[in-house]
C-alpha cells in the first residue's frame, strides 16, 4: 500500500508499512475508539447539518460467528447458523433441538441514517457485544440523534 505525505515533497508517495498500522490500532483503545465514533463524530455530523430532518434512523443487529478460541472473550454460544441468522428453534421438535449446533458469536448494532433525498446513509453509531444481547439493549447506549 502506498499514501500520500505532506512530510516529503508535495505529491510524493511513500510506502506504508502494514506493522505501523498494526501498532496504531494495537495501542487504540476499542471503547474509546468506539465512543469518539458514536459521540464525538456524531456531534459533528449534526452540527454541520448532516443528517436530514426528513430521514430515518434504522438500528440493525448481526450475530458474528467467531471460531472456537479462547481469546475470543465475552463470546456466547448461541444457536446460529455459519452466516450469523438466528436458528427459530420454537418450532422444533425435542431431537430436531439436539441436532442443532451452537456457534460462539458476537453481536454488533449498528445504527444508520438514511437519507430520503439522495438515497445515501450515514454510519451513525455500533455497538459490539456478546451474542445474547438484543439490539434494544444496546440501542439505549447510543447518543441521542435527533
């Protein structure tokens, strides 16, 4: 990969090497990388008028299937299929639930602002946790987007 620098002459283009980007995100905190984005971010796109009065706020959950790993803190064994789609087990007899395989996995919301007028959305906050939370839940910890 290869970016442009103010540092050398205007326009040159210098190699970026893959282990400084490793350090900077290995050095960033999540959480408060995480709330610079949902507050900070946020603050700014509604200063500068960027979310339309006339748009929707859509909340969408995902369940992210992890492997099975011991790093992997704070993962649930859920009842999901390799894509992260909840297994409707309501249904389902006693040997049908048997045979149903449990997948450690994550949750992430993500909150968009869709634009009515020029089709587009903005990327209004996420939230990352275990696989058994509801998107409700999570919800009531993003800033207030009005």
């Amino acid at each position: 990969m290869v970016v442009s620098t103010t540092k050398t002459r205007p326009g040159a283009v210098v190699p970026y090497i893959m282990i400084q980007r490793r350090k900077f995100f290995k050095d960033t905190n999540t959480f408060e990388l995480r709330d610079w984005h949902n507050f900070d971010v946020q603050k700014f796109i509604r200063k500068n008028r960027g979310f339309d009065k006339r748009g929707i706020f859509l909340l969408d959950q995902t369940h992210v299937v992890v492997p099975e790993n011991k790093n992997y803190k704070g993962a649930v064994r859920m009842p999901v299929d390799e894509h992260g789609q909840l297994i409707d087990m309501s249904n389902m007899s006693k040997e049908q639930k048997k045979g149903v395989k449990y997948h450690p996995c994550y949750t992430l919301s993500e909150l968009l602002h869709i634009d009515k007028g020029q089709q587009g959305f903005i990327f209004s906050g996420y939230q990352w946790g275990p696989g058994n939370v509801d998107e409700l839940v999570q919800a009531r910890q993003f800033p207030d987007s009005r």
